[in-house]
C-alpha cells in the first residue's frame, strides 16, 4: 500500500469513528470499545515515525488484564514498517524490552513506574489507558462516551520517536 493511500485509509478511518461516535444510533447501541481501541492502536503504530532499524519483528505488547478479546489478534495479519505484528500478552515486564510497542491496562496503574523504568531511552511506544498522560506517550480517555487520546511529545521524543501529523490532528489534548 502506498504511503498516500494509507494516509487516506488512517483519515477514513478516524472520520468514520468520529462521525460515529456522533452518531444517535451507536450511541444506544454502543460500538464496542475494544474494537475501536484495537484499530486506534494500530494506527498509532502506522502514523509512528520508528528509528530506521526496529528489529526483525515488530511486537504489540499487552501488559496486565485487558478487555481487548481477540480483537488484537487480528492485528498479526497486518504490517508496520514491512514487519508483521505480533501479539504478545504478558504480565512480566522483562518481557517488555523487547516491544515495540506496549499497551498498559488499566488495572496496571498502581506500578506504572516500575513497569516504564526498563523501557526509558528504548524506541517502545508506550500507551495507557486512562491512566496518566505524563507518564506515556500516548493515553487513552473515556470522555462523554467517547473514545480519545492523549499525546505527550516529550515522552516520544526521549524513546527517539516521534508522530506524524495525521495523528497528532485527531489528539484530545496534545503535550508538549
């Protein structure tokens, strides 16, 4: 896929999920959250500016209790940087150094710090949810209903990554 068409294919598919979420209908019947959350994630990791050289695989990493089913698995069909994802589910942060990206859960919370120490300086993009948006970055929040994210730039910017505007465009609040 061309880099232009994946740029329209991101836009389509925020669009969509604003206008939806907009939307009388989904509202009373509710557009699962794990799914949404599923596609956001991967998009924050197309619209991730990564270090030339990540590795041989590209690892989604899901730390604690999540409520995702098996949405993510889905994921493993698709490609970052010429790299198929790959799921991984854990609850050992020695397991993290190794991610590219790790998503904390919630329940997760009460030991953020112990779980991003190891990551500091590593090109991991981290992301929470409805956690603390000084802490990764990128954070998820239920607000109104709706499903939004936080971006912290500085958190980005010290693993050496950083976003492209397309994301950073959709972002509820974006710090600096």
């Amino acid at each position: 896929m061309t880099k232009k068409l994946k740029n329209y294919a991101w836009l389509i598919l925020l669009c969509g999920s604003i206008q939806l979420s907009y939307s009388p209908w989904v509202q009373a019947e509710g557009l699962p959250e794990h799914q949404l959350k599923a596609a956001f994630i991967y998009n924050f990791a197309i619209y991730t500016h990564w270090p030339n050289e990540i590795g041989d695989s590209f690892s989604l990493c899901i730390y604690g209790e999540h409520s995702f089913g098996s949405e993510l698995d889905k994921l493993q069909e698709k490609k970052v940087n010429q790299h198929f994802i790959t799921v991984k589910y854990t609850n050992q942060i020695n397991e993290l150094s190794d991610c590219q990206m790790v998503f904390i859960s919630y329940p997760s919370k009460f030991n953020i710090k112990d779980i991003l120490n190891p990551l500091k300086g590593k090109p991991v993009l981290t992301i929470t949810d409805d956690i603390n948006q000084e802490s990764t970055a990128l954070n998820f929040i239920l607000e109104d209903k709706k499903i939004k994210f936080d971006v912290n730039l500085a958190i980005a910017k010290s693993s050496g990554l950083s976003f492209s505007s397309q994301l950073l465009r959709f972002a509820r609040e974006v710090h600096e």
